[in-house]
C-alpha cells in the first residue's frame, strides 16, 4: 500500500467513524463495524472521489466495494 495514499484515505473515512478506533483496525473492520451506513457510504464515496480527484465507474458501484474499509481501499487504488 502507498503510504501518502493510505494516510489520505484514513484521514477522508475518520471523518465518518467513531473517533476511538484504532487506526492499526481501521483497515480490518468492516463496515458495519466502523458504524458507516449507506447513507454514509455515499457520502464518503463523493468525499473520496473530491480528495483524490478520480471517478468510481457505475460498474465498480456494487455491495462488494462497500463490505469493508480495506475493499473501499482497495478500489479507490483501481482507479488510481
């Protein structure tokens, strides 16, 4: 994982999750655990493509990419 990129993308989703977890367990729950609902889930999506000034495509918009911190990671790095 690049480093800078990783800082950034903790930094937008902290914006969204309860202050006392772990940045060690960020990664590692899902997101049900981190307390992001759907709602949310499109809010960070949009804070996440501003940030980083990059597009999901509708097709990578799928329950897959929402199950956790790191799958959300990990497409955000597929349109990097």
């Amino acid at each position: 994982m690049d480093d800078k990129i990783r800082e950034r993308y903790v930094k937008v989703l902290r914006n969204y999750i309860n202050s006392e977890i772990k940045e060690d367990d960020i990664m590692e729950l899902n997101m049900e655990e981190l307390g992001i609902d759907s709602f949310k889930s499109i809010q960070l999506l949009i804070d996440l493509e501003v940030e980083f000034d990059v597009e999901f495509t509708d097709s990578m918009l799928s329950m897959e990419l929402f199950v956790s911190a790191r799958s959300l990671y990990d497409g955000l790095n597929q349109i990097l």
